[in-house]
C-alpha cells in the first residue's frame, strides 16, 4: 500500500466521488422506477380482427435441434393466415436446419446466407443480409424471433391490436418469458431477472408513456422505419442500438405484456458467461458511442414524456456501470489506502444503502415472483415445494446479479474489440416447466 502526495490523493477521491454518484443516482433511479411496475399491467387498447401483415424473420444459424417446434409454434397463430409468413435465415449452417424448415410447410420460406471469409458473421450481420435483399417491403411489420423461441398462438392478434390502437409506436417488444426455468441454478437466475424485468422496467416504463427496451427477440418493427434508415448494426447488441436510435430521434417503442415470447436460456455458468460478456461489450460499445449523442439529444425533446424517456434510456446505457465504480474504488484504493474509506459506503449497513438493497433484492423480487410465475407455482402440489421454488427464485436472482457482475467487467474491458463473430449459445430441446401448460 502506498500514501500518494495530499494533491494526488485529492484527485483520486474526487474519482471515488463520481463512481459513488454514479452508483447511487443508477440504483435509486431505477429502484424508484420499479414502484411504477407494482399495478399488474391490463390492456390499453381492444382486441380487433387481423388488419396488420406480418413477417416472422428467424435468424438460424445450426439450430436443427429446435427450429422445427420454433416453427411450428409459429405456424399456430391465431390470426388470418393470408397475413402473415415465415422466413428462416438459415446463416452459414452446416447443419440440416434449411431441410427442416422446408419440409415443415411451404409458408415457412427458408433465406440461405454464406458469408465470404472475411465478412463479418452473427446474428444482426445475418439479418442484414435479408433485410438487403430485398421482399419484406409490403408487410407493416417484421417480427424478430430467436431460433430457439416458443410464440403463444395469441402474439400477432395482440401485436396486430396494440398496433391499431397505438399507430406511433415504431417498435413493440413482447414478453419475453422462459422455456426452461428449474433446469439448473443458471437458468432460473435468468427466469428470476425476467420475472423482474418484464414488470419493474417494462411494465412501468410503458405506465409512464416511457419507452420500451427493446430485447435480442420477441419485437416487431415497423417496416416504414426500416425503409428510411435501413439495418445498419455496428455491435453484438442490435437490439439495444436500435433503442437508443429510436430515443435519440424521439420515436416511441411499446410494451405488450401479452404477446408472450418463451426463451431458452443456457444451463452452465460457462456458456451463460460467454453469452453475457458478448451482451456487456455490446452494451458498453453503444453506450460510449452514443452518449454525446443522446445528451445533445435531451435538449431536441418536443414534450416532458420524451425527455424523461431519453433520461431513462440514458441511464439504462450506463446500467452496468456499478460493477465497475466498485472495482475502479478497490483498484485506486491499492495506491493509497485512505480510498478504502469509500468502500463501506458502498457495503456497509448504512440506512439508505440497506433499504435500497432490501427494495431490490427482497420486497420488488417477492412481489414480482409471486404474480410474473404464478403459473409455474400452480404447477407445484404442495405448499412446501411452492416454498422451495420461492426460495429458488430468490437464490438464483442473486447468483445471476453477482455472477453478472463479472461479465459487466470482462465486456467493459473489451467493448471496443471487433464485434463482428458471432459466439453462438447452443441449443437444445427441454420443456421440462412447460409441461401441462
């Protein structure tokens, strides 16, 4: 340990004084947002007849495995058949995944993409190769589905309403839920996050005519938008460029909470790990490239609601930054050890700091739990398991927060990396939690 001249200490803590800020204006910005998720979420618009064409794009690259019940799911919808296709992106597979989807139904169309070697590869790099080529121009909206994704046969009626009765929303994101929630400790700390998500973020942003963050799947595009600006991704996280892009503008993207999107999500820490770390250098990469951008923009608001949601997707940017405020004081608290007195600001049992940690890791998580998995509680006999599955929930909402942490601090150090290959999760096929549903 060191003890750095009194002018070079005074630096260092004014360092340790923005992180502190930082962390404490993030974690009561969006602790208070998730009070205005509490009222369960009810329709805002009429269920009316199928008027909107849809297309469902599915990015597909070796998901043989799962893309036939992806499809067929599809295939289920309730809604006027003459309305709606499907396009697989079969995207530089090796596998059998273009010869399934073919001899599923002629409407599921299948777009083969092979990159030349030095193209860049991956999920938005084979959308966009779609979305160059040309044919979806005359559907109002694409659909953007994972290969590995279940969509309730209700999902276009509800977008097709929602759309009708909010014609400015650009985007619409559904709900995103879990296919696989009691497979591991990994899995159910990805169903936990969504349980909490879909109604502490989602939910209250749409309540406050804030808007949407938009997910990796489960949204619809306005195709109008796409014909003026096009796909252009520059990150692993198009989805997230495509958010801030639409605040920046002062366009407004909706939250449907019943047009439901089942996911699979990853059993291992490793492969959940890797995952992560692509989503935090994609993140962090929009962020530090927009910020400018969307500060210049806060001053370009038409109305108040707009404001606050370039305020909300301002700080959403720099949701990770905790994790790394907390590493930055440990790390400058080893060239003088007085920094360390900023650490039991952080951990330490102070009032604030304790009801704020209460709010989010206990009373917000219980009151989500109980109503986003009540149907996963049905399916539990007993009151005993009911407690059990409870206190999973609660378990694996913590071991994803801290096991997040470290892929925040790997993706925030190697956000300006290229990002152009793709580090594909692989798929399998487990229902085991959607049995009886």
């Amino acid at each position: 340990m060191f003890t750095l001249p009194n002018y070079l200490y005074e630096i260092l803590s004014w360092i340790c004084d923005i992180l502190i800020i930082l962390v404490f204006a993030n974690l009561l910005f969006f602790t208070t947002l998730s009070f205005f998720g509490l009222k369960k979420p009810k329709r805002d618009y009429k269920l009316v007849s199928p008027k909107k064409k849809f297309l469902f794009l599915v990015p597909a690259h070796n998901e043989a495995s799962v893309i036939k019940e992806t499809v067929k799911a599809l295939l289920n919808q309730d809604y006027d058949d003459a309305l709606f296709d499907i396009v697989v992106i079969a995207d530089n597979c090796t596998d059998d995944t273009a010869n399934i989807v073919r001899n599923l139904a002629s409407k599921a169309i299948v777009f083969e993409n092979f990159s030349k070697p030095d193209e860049p590869r991956g999920k938005p790099h084979g959308i966009a190769s779609f979305i160059n080529q040309g044919g979806w121009e005359s559907y109002d909206y694409i659909a953007f589905i994972d290969a590995d994704n279940i969509v309730v046969p209700s999902y276009l009626t509800e977008m097709n309403s929602q759309s009708v009765a909010h014609p400015d929303f650009v985007v619409i994101q559904g709900y995103l839920g879990m296919k696989n929630i009691s497979t591991s400790i990994t899995a159910s700390g990805y169903a936990a996050v969504y349980f909490i998500t879909n109604r502490a973020v989602q939910a209250a942003n749409y309540a406050l005519g804030w808007n949407a963050a938009i997910g990796g799947t489960g949204f619809i595009l306005d195709t109008t938008y796409l014909k003026e600006n096009g796909w252009n991704p520059r990150s692993y996280t198009e989805d997230f460029e495509l958010q801030v892009e639409l605040s920046m503008k002062g366009l407004r993207s909706g939250w449907n909470h019943f047009a439901s999107v089942l996911d699979k999500k990853p059993n291992g820490f490793k492969v959940s790990h890797n995952q992560r770390v692509r989503w935090a250098q994609g993140h962090w990469f929009v962020a530090f490239t927009t910020t400018i951008k969307q500060v210049v923009s806060l001053f370009k608001s038409r109305t108040l609601r707009e404001l606050m949601s370039k305020i909300e997707t301002l700080f959403y940017s720099y949701s990770m930054v905790r994790p790394i405020s907390y590493l930055g004081i440990l790390c400058l608290s080893v060239l003088d050890s007085r920094l360390f007195n900023y650490l039991p600001m952080l951990f330490s049992t102070l009032l604030f700091w304790g009801v704020m940690q209460i709010v989010n890791f206990l009373i917000i998580p219980t009151v989500y739990f109980l109503q986003e998995a009540k149907p996963y509680f049905n399916m539990k006999k007993s009151l005993s398991k009911k407690i059990v599955f409870f206190f999973r929930l609660i378990y694996s909402f913590i071991y994803n927060s801290l096991t997040y942490m470290l892929a925040q601090i790997v993706g925030f150090g190697t956000w300006f990396f290229p990002q152009n290959k793709w580090n594909k999760t692989v798929h399998s096929v487990q229902y085991e939690d959607l049995e009886g549903e």
